[in-house]
C-alpha cells in the first residue's frame, strides 16, 4: 500500500506502523464519572466497518507522525490523509 | 551432435554452437534457443511424466504457460524443480533431467497407475484409505506422498544470491509484445517516465513467433527497430527476462528479473532481482494464451498449441515434426498450415472442427504416431498442431476484485470488473486479436495516459499493419469414443472427471476446481480452465458465463521463495545491534547472547573454568562482595524535554511524577489501557524541562510509540518532545560494595558520599579528566551500585579505562546471565514476569499505583476478576533438597491434588542459582501466594520430567530490607 | 584519574571503499544536534538560528544551509543540525547558542553516517531504498528518513550522485553491510 | 451412500456413473428450529453436531456463497493443542480429540495426518515460555515434548543451526499435531450434516435478523425470510458485518491473513515446523506442495488479499530455518479474512438478544477448532448451557476483567 503522507508525499506503508480504529483519539477520562465503561467501550469494542475505516498509522520509519487515514476495508482506496494532531483538536483535546 | 529438426531461419545465432545435457546425454543448441526448442531440434520428444497418472509427455507450449515439458535443471545444491523448458535459456554446460519417474523417463514404474486410473477418478482419495484408522499416517500417506510431488528439492541450502529493488514510474508496460512495444513508443516519446518489462528474454511477442508484417517490416524486425527506438530513451527503462507477477495495492506490482540464470557464471552477482515497482498507471499488454480442444488421447507427446508450432517453425528455426497435423476451430489457427509449408514441412491433414470434422483418437505411447478422424481415416502424423483459440492474459486484471467477463464473438473472458486502480488492458490481453486494431488500441491508449498525466509530447503515429482473419467457433471437446480426453495436463485431470464432479454436486467452479484438482497445478491452468468450464457447462446444462469465470492469484508464474526473501537469510535475516564495548567483551572471553536485534556478553570464561555456571558464580560472587561492571547500553533511553513534561509523565506513569526533584530518579511502571503492566524503567530529571527515561531493552521501541501517540493524539498541546538518545550513551552499570571507592576515581571532582550522593541521586558530570558523562545512583543487583553513561564514541575507551581504574578493586565484568542471577535473588521482575498478562496486583506494586489521578490504565484497574482474592501473585521459591536445581516453566500443584488445570496453583517463571544462598532459587507466580510464605508445593514439570517438592518464601531472596543499595 | 584519558573511535573505524561506479566513507567529522520546537516558539527558533547563523529552518524534505551547519528535517517540530566542530565552535557551544529558543539534545554518537558518491550511487541505492530519487522528485539538498533492509535510515541528498545515509550506531557493522552489498552487486 | 473401497472398486468398473451429489440443493423453509448462518467449516461441524450427535435434525446453513468458500477453504490446514491458558487448551484438546475419530465418524477421509509440530526455540526465556506452555499441555493429557538442539538435528537435519542469525536452541514438539485435507472437513461435514436432512442452502445471504422486542425470530437472506426459533452465527471474518444486522458491536476486528503454497514436490518436510524468531510455519501437502504462512498484514480489511512486505517477511522466516527451499517457487498467494479478537481467542456465547447466539473470534486458530467449535456451539444451541471446556468462551469476559490472553498482546487484535 501507498500513503501518500500529507508532508511528505507518497510513502510506502511497510515504513508505517497501524494501530486502529481512529477513535483511540478519543479516550475517555479515565478519572471521570463511568470512567469503567467508558474505557470499556473504547479499549474493546469496534465498528470494523465493512467499507470507509478511519484509522491511525504511525510513520515510525519516517517522521514519526501519527496519521489518520480514511481507506476502504473492501478495496482499500484511501480518500483522505490527516495528521492524527489536527484531528485530535478538532476533537476537543488539548493538555 | 547434429540437430536433425534445425530447418532454415529463425532468430538464433547459429554461428555459436553450445553444448548441453539432457538425462545425461550431451546435445548441441545455439544462442537463441530454450532448452524446448534445443531438445525438439535434437528430436528429443518425450521430456516428462503427468503428475498423477505417469503417462508420456511432451513439448505442449512454447512459453510460461507449458504444463507438460518440466524438467529439473543443475545438480547438487543449486538443483532446481519443475522447470519449464520453455522459458530456460540454453547456456554452455546446462545440465538438465527430466523429473516425477521412477526408473528412467522410458520405462516408468509409476506408469502402472494409468491402468488403474478407473479407480483414481476424481476424489477417489476421499472415499476410502480411512481402515483401520492407524493405516493413513504409517502407510496408506507415505505411499501417496511419494508417490505425488514433482521434482525434488536438493536438501541442501540454495547456494544463489538473491536481491530487492525498488523503482518508481509513471506508467508500467507489462508485456513488450506488439502492443507493449507500441504503448512504450507512444508513452516514451510523450516524455513519460516508462518501465517496459517482458517474461521473455527477447521483446517481440508473438511477432517473433509470426509472420506477420508491421508496417513495411516482418514483425520481427519491426520488434526490433521498436527496442532500439526505445533503448534511446533515457526516459524508458526496457526489462527482459523480466515478470510482472502480481498487482498490489495502490499501483504497486511485484516483478522478479532473471539476472543470471541464463549464464554458464553468474560472476557473483545475485542469481534473480526482486523488483517493487511503484507506477502511477499500468498497461497490461499480456497477450493471449491459446487454448487445446479435448479428445481421446490428446496428451500425447507431440501434440503441441499451434501457436507454438509456429513459434518453433518461425522463431527458433525448429521443425517440431515432418508430417504435421493441424486440428482448428478458428481460422488463426490455419495460418499454422502456411507458415510449416513455407518451410517445406508436410501438413498431413487439416481438420476445422467447425466443419464437423473431428478427431477421436490418437496413437503413439511415447510420441504421436498418428490421429483417428471421425470419419474412421487414420492420418500419419508425428506432430499435431491444435488451436482451441485463444484466451486473453487476464490474470493481473483479476488479482483485486476484476472478475473477468465473457466475450461470444472471441470466445473468451475478457478483463472486467474492478481492475486493479491504475490498470488498463490493450491489445489481445483487451480481447483484441488482430494486429492492427492491437497496434491502435495500445497507441491510443498510451497517448490518453500521457494526457492524464499532463504530458502532451507529440506520440508520433501507430504503426500500420492489417487485420488478419480471425474467426473463431466454441468448439470445446469431443465427447465421442471410450479414450479419456484431458483437460488438465498436468494434474491429469479429464473431461470425465470434471462431469463426476458435476455428478457429485462439486458445480460452483471453485468447488470444481478444489475437487479435481483443475488448474491447480503448477500452470495455474493458463491452458485449462477454459476447457474445464465449458464442460461443466455443458453439463449443467448453463452458459459459460452462468457456471463461472476463471480468476487467477497470484504470481502469474511461480517466483523462487529464496527471491522474495532476498538478502534476508544466515546471519543477514536481520541487523545486528552491539554494545560499545563489544569489541573490549570479545577480546576478554565473552560469549554473546541474542537479546532481540542485541548482541550482548552472557559471561566472560576464565581460564580453568568447567562451564558458564562457574563463570556466573564467579561473576556474582565478585560483585556482591567486590565490584563488578555491566554494559547497560541496550536498556532505552529516551530524552524528553519541554516545559510541560512532568505533568505528562504524570499520565503516562501509573505512579506520581509529578513533584520528581531535579536531580533524582524515580522508579516507574507503565500500564497498558487495559490496567496490564507492560514496561518499568527509571526515569531521571536533569532539569526544570529535561528528563530522561530508560525502558526494557525489548520494549524501547515500543514505549518511544506510545509516548509519540500519547503526545500527538491524546494530549496534543503539552509542550513534550521526544528523541532516543539509547544509541548515543554509553552506559555502564557498576556494583557492588567497593563500587563507590572505584566510581570515586573515575568521576572528576563530584562527592559521591551517601549524603551528597545518595541512592536515586543524578548528576551530569565529567569521567577521566573531562569526558562528559551522566552518573545515576540506582540498582538493579540490589547492591550499593551506579550506572554511569559516555558518549558512546568514548564507550570503548571507558570500559578500558574502567577496568584499568578498577584493578585495585579486582573489578570484574559480568554478563547478562550474572545480571539475570542478581536480579532473581533481589526479587526484581524481568520478562519472565512481564508477559503482558500481569497486573500491578500481581507483583506486589499495587499500592505504588496513584489512586488521584488519571493515567494510562487507570479505569480498568478494578474489574471484578481482578480483584479476585485468589489472584496469582509474586513469591519466591527454594528447593525442600538442596541440592535440585528449580526449573522455569513448572506448575505449582497442592501436595496431594490430581494434576490436571483444574488444580493448577501457578506456575515458575524465573530461576537461578544463588552462590550466596548456596541453593538454587526461583520466583513464580502463585495462587494467594503473599498469604503462603512457608508452604510446602510440588513443583511439577512433567515436561522436563521434574516433579520436586518447593517451598514458598518472600521473592526478595536477598536484603528484603534493601539497605545495601542505599548503604 | 589524570593518568588516564579518553579518545574517541569512529564506530567504523572510518571505514572508506571504492567500488567499480560509486565509493563509499564514514564520515566522523560531523557533529549532530537535534533541535525540538517548543510549542508556540517557532517563531523565536526561526529568528534565533537566522540572527546568529543566517540558518533558514528546514522543510519538511528540504535541508538548509549556511556558515558550515546543515539544517536537516527530522520530524515536523525537531531537526538535526549538522556542523564539523572546529575550536570555536562545539557541540556545547552550539547548544549553548540555541538556549532558551529550542530544546536541544547532542545526537553526534546516535548515527553513523556514510557518504554514498559517484555515478553508480543511484544504481546502488535502488536495491535498498524505497524513496523514489528522481531528481524531480528527490531534488538536491532533500532528506528524509526510510527503511532500507530492516533499518531506518535517513537519506540526504547533497548532491546528483552524492547522498549521506544515517543510521543507529549500535547498527552500523550491519548498516555498512547492506549498503557495500549494493554497491558490489549493482555495479554493471 | 455409504463410502469405501469397495464402492470405488465398483464404481470404477462401470464407468464411475452410479456416483450421487455429495449434499443436496434444497430450496428454504419457511422455519426452523435452528438456523445457522455461515456453511463454512464452524457452520457445518455445528450442522453435523447437532444432527448427528444432539438430535436436532430441523436445521438450516445459510452459506452467502458456495460452501468451504471462506477460511475453511482458505487456511495453512494445520491441527494442533499446545496452548497455554486454562481458557484455550482443554477446548483445543477437545478438538484434537474429535479431529482423531472425525473421519470414521463422518464416513469422509479428510486425511487427518498427525505427522507433529514442531515449535522452535531460539532463546532461553522462549525455552521457558515453552516449558510453561507443555506443562500445561500435559496438564490436559496433550502430551508434548522439549526438545534441544541435538534432537532437533536428528530429527530435521536441513534446518539452519550452523550460520543462523538467531540459533536453534531447542522446541516444543507435539507429536498428535500435524494437517487436515482442509477442504475435505467443509465437505465431509456437509456430508454427514445433509443424510440426517439438514438444508444446506448456497447462494444464500443475510441481510437483516428479525428482531422482535427483544428476541430474535428468523432472518432476512436473498432467498427470502427464514424464521427460526434459534438463529447461530458463525462467519468468522464477516462477523462484524453481519452482527452489526442486529446493532451490535464487538471486541473485534477483520484482518487479512496470507497463506502461500509452493509447487509440488516430493516428500522432503515429514512434520509442521515452526520458527520461534520471526513469522514462519509450514508444512508440506500429500500432493507435495510447500504450505506456509507468517503474520497478518495487520490493517483492517475485508479483502482476500494482502500485500507484498509480508509475502517478503514470511519468505525471509523460511529462508532463515530452511535455506534449502531458496529454489523452490512459491505457486499460489491468497488471504482469508480473519476475525481477530482484542485477546486473541474465541466467542462461544448467547447474546444479550434471546435467540441469537455468536461464534467467532478465532483470529488465525480458527480450522484447528473446527470440530470443537461446532461441538461446543451445538451444545450450547441444543442445551443452552456452555459445553465445559467452552465456560471461559464469553463476550462478557473483557468486562469482567478475565481476557484470554496468550500472547500478553493486549487489546489490540493485529498483535495477537
């Protein structure tokens, strides 16, 4: 597979490492209220959508950035490339 | 050695004569030649027998796709299996035999199984071999196995080199026929960046094989005059003897180039190149396959395609027979008459099947004696040259979601569906059979893709060239007369057995496949599968297209396994990482252990010594009562600075960081989400902003991850940054009583006393007259101890210049196995305990858990199985008799309880022999076990064949107190 | 202990080859810094490292350079800072100058580094890395960080056929190895 | 009808005509008692079970395409019980078990040959993992054996001891391990699952569960609805979409594994091995193909493909212990979807929907399981209570804090 890394361009992905489900972004706080179930639902559990997967790649042999990629599970077409970063901003997070 | 089927012309240089063997028989061949057109110009027929039933085989192709004519190439190790003849290069000296015989390639034995073939119908092995039971594995398997197979494997490790490679560009031409050659003019002349590779070692295609005129030139020629065009571009790269065997994600394909199988010395260059390449498009100019038609023993040596026929006549100037037949349902086949009289053969008969003329038999065990027509006449022929037509190259279309579709007026599937992002198909691949709309189709082609790229350089004109007569009739098999008719060459498989497996209900085309074993070979049924679905289609009573279509994985012929693996094999499977004083260990009776992609010194022999355990005492010994010295480099190191980076070690630790003091050291344990330890190290601040962490040696890369995700995708606007620094250190752990007398000469001017300097102290200072180095004052031994870090430029000369400094001492340097005792009698956990399935509970750190604040871990700590009062935990053990030595990897069991899981109490995770407790000790985990110092436990290790009974104890085996190490 | 003192040694005892189209050299004269931008200080570093070096910061792929110090990308807020020390100028005064305005780390003892020249370098580094090094593509004065035979390795172009390829020092035997490998075996 | 070698004998005298179709082609039911969804191996073992063993004959597979089309179909054919948790290994013995009577029982040979596996070591603390790990094994009667290097050198001369970057220290050796004819198991199990009048039903898929306050009562497939008053999963590699019918999310995800086969050749690899320093196991077929296979691609997908950096890493893992293969070429690559779980082991569970059950989970241990997963799931259809072997089997088990973790990976499926 090729990702085409926002900063760097077209990058194979064997110098990329894969984690997951993009939304390991989004972690509970783990000191709030139902901070158990809510961990529980964001370690465990999964959509693993037969179609548009957004998921994090990690360009461990490249400038170590944290990527959010939007592929196709059937074809594997990529549509769209974030740094993982941004995305975790516009989520809310911050320190 | 004369060669009595040469005739005149072709494209082989006949001024060079080489010498080859076949089965030990010397024959002659010229440049040019493949060893199937050498051994036909020798009038070698029969070359190999069919996978099941040992019948009689010849020369069927004259490409990849051959079924029948595999041989086994050299001798020794460099011996090489199921070889297609048609593709060998001949060079001086090859050495070839023919394979799948026992006896000689005449007199077969095996043979035998052609007269019981009516009880090896299809699936025959599924129905019976199952009395009595113990039959299969002792002997009803071994006399199948040896029975089935091919060729053989030497044995021995493949002597020959092989590499990768990697190349990138705009469009990837797969096939330099003649719509290759034109795409490539056309895209090269347009200025984009071209790749051009071709399976064969020669470009041309079919027209090296015909008679057809390209503009004012024979094929040939013309194919010629394109090569040379093309070789002129430095934008093009032309790639012989190179297949594109599979299409991959994202315009990516895999190609292997055969850089020196065709050459007597390969000159120490790599045997075979493994290329990735990376195209923006791709132009899949394949080309077509031609297909036999089924009758009665129409696998008979010398039944031949007829497009090979003529590529034998045309190409390789060889006569594949004298009296020549020709059986066609199409009218390129007819073409094959014109070409073998040109060169004064005899056509024997000419039958097109579409005038209701059909063969039924044939005779000629061993090679084609004659053919039986329908009508009763009996046609002498030694050679027949068959055309069921032709079907288009799909197989890279199809290696995504491309499910080829069906074409009537070719019959044949043609590339459909999803291709693969990037491809697009031309000429015969396309389904387009005639030249001149194949020239057109893969101009026009080339000139849309060099628009989409935006290359508008002009592409110049197609060549011209006339549209022959192709007409074709789906005409399959020949159902009449007793004589089985093969459909699969090669795994013998027959139209009868591809109606039993309609008859048994096997009739989705990969249930047919699965059960007859149709195109599983080694062709992957290049010229089969066509032949088997229509017959299954016939028999259900449905179309083609309603029964099915023929895709194809992966590699379009088979690659090497030692070329995909390439460099990576003997000690270059992967890097080797050493320490900086490896050099220094190996010169001082060090042996080395693989400790991931580490080399690290596991004990350093003396003289007289009878084995590594009297150097590990030894080592321990010195240590606990002297000093000793370890190099420590291989633990990671990650520097971490920035104004934020305390408060985010807060949340990575599962313990306080918060208030760490500049120039101390805390200990720390990092959880995983899921509340499970997965590394401990120390972590060192060095200022306000600067702190340096250490890790596991096997988790160094892996914690530096998660650190960058927790800093990019949880916590993105903490001012942290990281960068490993486990390379740049030197670092070396010194212990041991006398181990603050030594660090004392080494340091410059710091007081090391235990007030100015006590346990958990760090300071940034200088060794030896001025090297920079860290110094921190921690212990891994258990013993008064200090780990002290150079650049590691300066590490050879420090651990020298250490050990010349610690003479006085008697230091003395110990190995991991030394480290590994010290640690076990202290009760540190290791790997051993931190398998990924231990909880902080578990080894006695719970209460050092922050239980006000949030962390990576932190809401999964107490769930109900967790908390289990019965839960594993840490505790040492000793042998009840001294004088056992523990094993890892025993289970505790209750005195008195059955031995089965039910009853499992735990289980030894790490042991060692302790030379200050005099005994051998161990640490495990244990049921309850904090509660169960003093009880009595089997140890039991039916897998060692150890069954000892233990006692439980407290896992700090030595100074539970721990004053030594901040004494 | 004044008696004793340490010398430096090149990890590979400054390994340098000739092959049939290309040549290869450790190079040990070369101190490395690696600089992090503080949050919101982009600004700051910029202006430091222009006012005291002339030093523009570096792109994403793309070096810089002036006054004897290489500004090369590592990841999108850290860079190296490459510079042959000379008396004046070391590693703790370098670090010294960049106090307060960048978080600096010395990196000199974390890399090797091989200096890949000559009309072959091209023909060579096909068979290990991944990048394509089209001139259009991978212009003069480019860097990045790839894999080539199981390490990483960070590929700057400082020249057509003249490249510097860094590697972990704990790795370099093997590092040295692969490349001399591709060397021998894509001469022509 | 009943098979043997005097029936092929007979037949083969008159032409091999009297042959009859190996299952029949039913159309759909309007109910069932159970239906299953999935004619893959788990599916059909589970149709077998329950009609041959647990006297429930009502049933219907529903298979989206041909069965034997996904994993069962798809797999490097290798059975083995060395395991290491109290969760795992008393199941997988249970399987090797049945695996030992299954073709008498079935009346089908599927050439279960248990030639051994052979499980290299490279390192000490591997050797005491493995230790570990056949401790266990005896613990539930698999047996097993640590061998060292001088054994092993016996036993397997071509491996590489001698210029190996990561020695061969020793191995955990079973010798009751070893291959299944892989395809042959979905039809012997079809087979046996059809004479007791099961309806395998092809071309025949999901496309909604009716779900009635609460208690599922059939499904939606494109040959029409089915009611039934138990509806059992088991798709492997689909199970997130197909669960997702009925609003559910899982502890999984779908990863594709490779698995390569090489062209015939004659007897040379007598047993399985496999390599402990890299991503590498193998056997050889009766028809003399090279079977082997490494790690997952390791990104979500549903594609029966992979892509090359594995293809290269699992060759570089066969070189590294066999460098006599170098010449052998690799014939066939393809992938089968595999349902990895966030522990690397199974679900064998109701769901908290009444009347629809759940198997999957096998991540790449899936064929191994093939008759204890349809044991056990037909135990608990028929009994609605766990088979004992199959307790610990549970989708709650995250919850309450109990993963079966054998690799200590952790909660993320492509490490497992």
């Amino acid at each position: 597979m090729i990702i085409n890394h926002p900063l760097l361009g077209p990058r194979d992905a064997a110098e990329f490492v894969y984690l997951g489900d993009a939304s390991l972004i989004e972690r509970p706080d783990g000191f709030g209220e139902n901070a158990e179930d809510a961990m529980y639902d964001y370690v465990y559990l999964r959509d693993n959508p037969a179609g548009q997967h957004r998921e994090l790649w990690y360009h461990e042999q490249g400038d170590r950035s944290w990527l959010v990629v939007t592929r196709n599970t059937l074809t594997h077409e990529i549509t769209a490339i974030e740094l993982a970063r941004d995305v975790a901003r516009s989520k809310g997070r911050s320190r | 050695m004369n060669q009595p089927n040469r005739i005149d012309g072709g494209q082989i240089d006949r001024a060079t004569t080489l010498k080859f063997q076949f089965n030990e028989r010397w024959l002659t061949a010229h440049p040019g030649d493949t060893l199937a057109s050498a051994l036909l110009a020798n009038g070698v027929r029969l070359v190999g027998r069919s996978f099941k039933y040992h019948r009689p085989r010849g020369i069927f192709s004259a490409g990849s796709e051959e079924p029948n004519a595999l041989v086994q190439l050299h001798k020794g190790a460099a011996l090489e299996p199921n070889t297609r003849a048609t593709t060998v290069e001949v060079f001086d000296g090859l050495y070839a035999t023919s394979q799948n015989h026992r006896g000689s390639l005449e007199y077969d034995f095996l043979a035998v199984n052609d007269l019981l073939s009516p009880f090896l119908s299809a699936g025959f092995y599924y129905k019976t071999f199952m009395w009595p039971r113990a039959f299969w594995e002792k002997i009803y398997e071994p006399v199948i196995r040896s029975a089935a197979g091919l060729g053989r494997l030497s044995g021995k490790p493949d002597p020959d080199a092989y590499d990768h490679g990697y190349l990138h560009c705009d469009v990837l031409i797969i096939g330099a026929g003649p719509a290759g050659l034109t795409a490539a003019l056309a895209a090269g002349r347009a200025g984009l960046r071209v790749i051009l590779a071709d399976e064969d070692f020669r470009m041309g295609g079919r027209l090296n094989a015909e008679t057809q005129v390209v503009g004012d030139m024979e094929g040939a020629a013309w194919a010629q005059a394109a090569v040379g065009e093309l070789t002129s571009m430095n934008n093009v790269r032309l790639m012989t003897r190179t297949t594109v065997y599979g299409a991959y994600d994202h315009g990516t394909y895999g190609a292997l180039e055969r850089m020196t199988d065709h050459l007597s010395d390969s000159g120490d260059k790599p045997r075979q190149v493994l290329w990735r390449v990376y195209s923006k498009r791709a132009i899949l100019c394949a080309g077509a396959t031609e297909r036999s038609i089924a009758f009665g023993n129409n696998d008979r040596p010398g039944v031949m395609l007829a497009g090979a026929v003529r590529a034998y006549v045309n190409r390789f100037g060889v006569a594949p027979g004298r009296r020549v037949a020709v059986l066609t349902n199409n009218n390129d086949g007819l073409r094959t008459v014109d070409d073998l009289r040109a060169k004064g053969i005899e056509v024997s008969a000419v039958i097109d099947a579409r005038k209701g003329d059909y063969l039924v038999n044939t005779t000629g065990r061993k090679g084609l004696k004659s053919v039986h027509l329908n009508n009763g006449r009996r046609i002498e022929a030694d050679c027949l040259a068959v055309s069921g037509g032709w079907s288009p190259n799909v197989h890279l279309s199809s290696h995504h979601r491309g499910r080829p579709i069906w074409r009537d007026d070719i019959a044949a599937f043609v590339p459909g569906g999803e291709l693969p992002p990037g491809m697009i198909v031309a000429g015969a691949a396309n389904g387009t059979l005639t030249l001149a709309s194949i020239l057109k189709e893969a101009h026009e082609t080339a000139q849309r893709i060099a628009t989409d790229l935006g290359k508008s350089g002009p592409t110049g004109e197609p060549p011209k060239a006339s549209d022959e007569d192709f007409a074709t009739a789906p005409i399959w098999h020949i159902n009449k007369g007793k004589q089985r008719a093969w459909v699969d060459l090669q795994n013998d498989v027959t139209t009868k057995d591809v109606t039993q497996s309609h008859r048994e209900g096997f009739r989705s085309v990969e249930h047919l496949k699965r059960y007859t074993t149709l195109g599983m070979a080694t062709d992957q049924g290049k010229t089969s599968n066509m032949l088997g679905l229509a017959v299954m289609a016939e028999a259900s009573g449905k179309t083609i297209p309603e029964t099915g279509t023929t895709i194809f994985r992966p590699p379009y012929s088979p690659v090497p396994i030692g070329a995909f693996a390439g460099r990576a094999r003997g000690k270059d499977f992967r890097p080797t990482r050493r320490t900086p004083s490896h050099d220094w260990a190996s010169e001082n009776g060090a042996s080395f252990v693989e400790t991931g992609a580490w080399l690290r010194a596991e004990w350093y022999a003396r003289p007289g010594e009878r084995g590594w355990r009297d150097s590990v005492d030894r080592e321990v010994k010195a240590t606990r009562t002297g000093v000793g010295i370890c190099d420590v480099t291989t633990l990671g190191k990650i520097d971490i600075q920035g104004r934020d980076t305390a408060e985010f070690l807060n949340k990575i630790y599962a313990n306080a960081f918060l208030k760490l003091p500049v120039g101390k050291v805390r200990y720390g344990l990092m959880l995983r989400e899921d509340g499970t330890v997965y590394d401990d190290g120390t972590t060192a601040r060095l200022s306000e902003t600067h702190f340096v962490m250490t890790t596991t040696t096997a988790n160094a890369v892996l914690v530096f991850r998660n650190l960058e995700f927790a800093r990019q995708c949880l916590w993105p606007d903490l001012d942290v940054h990281l960068i490993s620094t486990t390379d740049a250190w030197a670092q070396f752990s010194v212990a041991g009583p006398k181990s603050r007398a030594l660090m004392q000469k080494a340091v410059d001017d710091l007081d090391l006393s235990n007030e100015a300097f006590p346990f958990m102290a760090c300071a940034a200072c200088t060794v030896f007259g001025g090297t920079p180095a860290r110094l921190f004052r921690i212990s891994f031994s258990g013993e008064l101890a200090y780990e002290i870090a150079v650049p590691a430029r300066y590490g050879d000369a420090m651990i020298r210049a250490m050990m010349a400094a610690g003479e006085e001492f008697n230091l003395t340097p110990y190995g991991t196995e030394a480290l590994g005792v010290m640690r076990i009698e202290k009760g540190h956990v290791a790997g051993n305990e931190l398998n990924g399935q231990t909880d902080a509970r578990m080894i006695g750190l719970g209460k050092m858990i922050s239980r006000n604040k949030d962390f990576i871990g932190a809401a999964l700590l107490d769930r109900p199985e967790q908390t289990r009062d019965d839960g594993l935990q840490l505790v040492g053990l000793r042998p009840i008799d001294a004088n056992v030595n523990l094993t890892a990897g025993a289970h505790f069991l209750n005195p008195g309880d059955p031995a089965d899981m039910a009853h499992d109490q735990g289980w030894m995770t790490s042991v060692a022999y302790s030379p200050e407790l005099g005994c051998s000790i161990g640490l495990g985990f244990l049921k309850r076990g904090s509660e169960r110092h003093g009880e009595t436990l089997r140890s039991f290790s039916p897998i060692r064949a150890q069954d000892v009974m233990v006692e439980v104890c407290s896992p700090h085996h030595i100074d539970p107190e721990g004053e030594r190490q901040r004494g | 202990m004044a008696d004793i003192s340490l010398v430096p040694a090149p990890v590979l005892g400054g390994f340098q080859q000739t092959f049939a189209t290309c040549s290869l050299a450790e190079r040990i004269d070369i101190a490395l810094i690696s600089i992090a931008i503080p949050r919101q200080g982009k600004d700051a570093l910029t202006q430091g490292i222009s006012a005291r070096w002339a030093l523009d910061m570096p792109g994403a792929t793309k070096m810089t350079q002036a006054n004897g110090l290489r500004a090369i990308p590592l990841t999108a807020d850290q860079f190296l800072l490459a510079f042959t020390p000379e008396n004046e100028r070391t590693e703790a005064s370098v670090q010294a100058d960049l106090e307060g305005i960048g978080y600096t780390t010395v990196q000199t003892d974390a890399w090797v580094i091989l200096e890949l020249s000559g009309k072959g370098s091209i023909a060579a580094l096909e068979r290990i890395c991944p990048l394509d090094l089209d001139l259009e593509v991978f212009p003069n004065e480019s860097a990045s960080r790839t894999v080539m035979d199981h390490l990483g390795v960070l590929i700057a172009r400082l020249a057509d056929d003249r490249f510097w390829l860094m590697s972990a020092r704990s790795s370099a035997a093997s590092f040295l190895h692969a490349v001399d490998t591709s060397c021998r075996w894509s001469a022509i | 009808m009943r098979y043997n070698a005097l029936k092929i004998l007979k037949e083969g005298l008159t032409g091999n005509k009297g042959w009859t179709p190996v299952w029949r082609e039913p159309d759909p039911k309007p109910e069932y008692d159970i239906v299953i969804v999935g004619g893959g191996g788990h599916g059909l073992a589970t149709a077998y079970y329950l009609s041959n063993k647990f006297g429930m004959t009502n049933i219907a597979v529903v298979e989206k395409g041909w069965i034997g089309s996904g994993n069962v179909g798809r797999n490097t054919t290798l059975i083995r019980a060395n395991y290491l948790l109290e969760g795992n290994q008393p199941f997988y013995e249970l399987s090797l078990k049945l695996w030992e009577g299954l073709e008498q029982d079935f009346n089908y040979n599927a050439m279960v040959s248990q030639r051994g596996i052979l499980n290299l070591y490279h390192s000490d603390a591997q050797r005491d993992a493995y230790a570990r790990r056949g401790n266990a094994m005896h613990l539930t009667g698999s047996g097993g054996a640590l061998l060292d290097e001088v054994q092993i050198r016996e036993k397997c001369p071509y491996l590489d001891f001698d210029n190996a970057r990561f020695p061969i220290k020793g191995a955990l050796w079973q010798p009751r391990g070893g291959t299944v004819r892989h395809d042959a198991v979905a039809w012997g199990f079809a087979r046996g699952a059809d004479q007791k009048g099961v309806d395998i039903l092809q071309n025949c898929e999901v496309t909604g569960f009716q779900i009635e306050n609460g208690v599922c009562r059939g499904v939606e497939t494109s040959r029409g609805a089915i009611r039934a008053r138990k509806v059992a999963v088991c798709v492997a590699g689909s199970s997130g979409r197909v669960m997702s019918l009925a609003g559910m999310r899982l502890p999984i995800e779908s990863h594709v594994l490779q698995a390569f086969v090489s062209e015939g050749l004659k007897p040379i690899l007598p047993s399985v091995i496999t390599f402990g320093a890299g991503h590498f196991y193998v056997s050889q077929s009766d028809k003399g193909g090279l079977v082997f296979g490494g790690d997952i691609d390791g990104y979500n997908t549903y594609a029966q493909r992979g892509n090359l950096p594995v293809v290269e890493d699992v060759c570089e893992g066969g070189m590294a212990i066999l460098p006599m293969i170098g010449r052998a070429r690799l014939l066939r690559m393809w992938g089968g979807v595999m349902d990895m779980s966030m522990d690397g082991s199974p679900f064998i569970d109701r769901t908290h929907i009444d009347g629809l059950y759940f198997n999957g989970g096998w991540c790449y241990g899936g064929f191994k399981a093939t008759p204890a997963s349809g044991f056990c799931y037909a135990h608990l259809l028929s009994k609605d209570a766990p088979h004992p072997v199959a307790t610990r089997l549970r989708l709650d088990r995250f919850r309450r804090g109990a993963p079966i973790d054998e690799k200590g990976a952790g909660p993320q499926p492509n490490l497992h």
